[in-house]
C-alpha cells in the first residue's frame, strides 16, 4: 500500500504473462536500446486490448454498443464494493442474492483465483467465473460495473451467456484484476483504461483505497 493508501491493483504486463485460449501472447519488444548505442529506449507493445487487468466496453460483445473511447471519467472513478465470494467453482447467484448489491452499485469480486499469482502461470480451466443466472441476475439489479480477478468474468462455454446480458446491460466489466489481498469492504476505485480509439476494452491501470470503516461495517458478506 503506498503512503497515501492507494493499493495497485493491476497485474504487470509481461512477456510470458497468461493469455486467453486463442489470442495472441503478449509480445513486448525493445526497438531502441541506450544499451545498444541508441539515443533513447523504445518500448513496442504486441498485445490484444483483452491483456491482463482490463477493461470490456459494451462493443467486446454488442455491435452497436459503446467503445473503450467512448467512456468517461464517471465510469472511471468512484465507490466500489468488494465481497469475497467463497464458492470455489463460480460466482452463483445463490450466493450473489445473499450479498448488498443494489441499482448503480459497482461491485469487484474476490474468488480463489486471487490465491495463487494467476497472470503468470498457464491458463487455467477451472477458474471461478460468473454463473449465467449470477450474470442475468446482477444485469436485472442494474449495477455499474463488475470486476473480476482472472482474465475473463467467465469460462469460454460461458463466455457469451454471461458477457450478454451484462454488456447489453451497458453495465463496465473489469477483468484481470489482482485482488489477492483486498479485504470485504467498501473502496474508492480509480481505473483508467488506455483511450484506443473504437476499441472494444482496454488495459487499464486500476487503484483501491479503503473508505472509513463505519461504512464498512454495513457490508454483510
Ligand atoms: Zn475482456
């Protein structure tokens, strides 16, 4: 945590990072080296725009919805609510429906994905993802946004059924996220996703700090 609380969230971005099943690895290359001889160090970027800790805009699944481009500082910004979920195979709805979620709330949640350094081992099969009746659920509820700690919010037989409703909801999905040692409570959240010009996500640098804890208290997880 840094002296002002803020705690960094984001997995590093890195050659040999975990990609999802089909996409192209991460290809990070220098293309001008002061070790080399050259004047300046020149970082070339080879990655899809779904790379580590992310963000999906509408457009990742509806054609006509918002691009990456089209967000604003409100969707960036502002109070977030982390729940740690305790079922090990996936985000049901059983277990949503006992949680304080309400209309506009933005909603992170801690699985057991976040035990282990994920972004730097292979892709894993059996991550806990969202349930398809958890993702019409929290898409009927009306929340803002929704952030995971793997890099998709669901398993590739999942993967439309869930990013659907949500997307199609206009509701933000935050991927990738590093929740290894955030508590249950509620948080301010900054995440910045890069301005790629009709972009369908993009990776985003994403920030939590603990609010007081008389607020916290009112969480039931
Ligand atoms: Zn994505």
């Amino acid at each position: 945590m840094s002296k002002s609380g803020w705690i960094d969230v984001t997995v590093p971005i890195i050659n040999g990072m975990v990609n999802w099943p089909g996409d192209k690895p991460v290809h990070i290359t220098q293309t001008s080296q002061i070790t080399n001889g050259d004047e300046v160090n020149i970082t070339h970027l080879n990655l899809t725009a779904h790379t580590g800790t992310h963000m999906d805009a509408p457009l990742h699944y509806i054609q006509d919805g918002n691009a990456v481009s089209d967000l604003g500082p409100d969707d960036f910004m502002g109070e977030v609510k982390v729940f740690h979920i305790t079922d090990p195979r996936q985000i049901t709805f059983g277990e949503l429906k006992e949680l304080n979620i309400s209309a506009g709330d933005r909603v992170f949640f801690r699985t057991r994905n976040s035990d282990m350094d994920w972004s730097m081992q292979p892709f894993m099969d059996d991550f806990v993802g969202m349930s398809i009746n958890g993702a019409q659920y929290l898409a009927k509820i009306g929340v803002r946004c929704i952030g995971v700690d793997y890099i998709s919010i669901a398993s590739e037989e999942n993967s439309t059924d869930v990013h659907g409703p949500i997307l199609g909801a206009n509701i933000l999905i935050i991927e990738g996220l590093n929740l290894r040692e955030i508590l249950p409570g509620i948080y301010d959240m900054i995440a910045l996703p890069l301005k790629i010009d009709g972009a369908d996500g993009a990776p985003a640098r994403v920030l939590l700090k603990k609010q007081g804890t008389e607020i916290e208290k009112e969480i039931p997880n």
